[in-house]
C-alpha cells in the first residue's frame, strides 16, 4: 500500500506557488483599487468612532460607570 507523504517543503513550496500564480496577478490587475478601498474603509470607521466616543462618554457619566 502506498502512502501519501506530504512534507513542510511541499505545503510551503504550494502557499508560493498559490500567491505568485494566483493571487499576485490578480493583484497586479486591479492595481491601487484594494488599497483605496481599505484606504476608505478604515478612514470611514476612524471617524464613526471619533463621532461615537462623546455618546459613549455622556452615557457613561450618566450611569456612573466607567469611561
């Protein structure tokens, strides 16, 4: 009976070849689009938590718990 033997080289040589055949081109095409989008999406949250933080705090001294 044969058995299938897979090593720590064949599991990272896949994980190379699975980003510089499949994801690197893809990212190549898309160019700067996923960093803006990220970009954006973590600016968006920045300022929802900047306008969140005062009701937080208003809420907090009314209960007496903590800020």
């Amino acid at each position: 009976m044969h058995q299938l033997m897979v090593t720590w080289t064949d599991i990272f040589n896949g994980i190379g070849d699975l980003c510089t055949n499949g994801i690197f081109p893809i990212l190549r095409a898309l160019g700067h689009k996923p960093n803006i989008l990220l970009g954006g999406i973590i600016v968006g949250l920045l300022f929802y938590w900047m306008y969140k933080i005062p009701q937080l705090n208003k809420e907090a001294e009314e209960k007496g718990t903590l800020k």
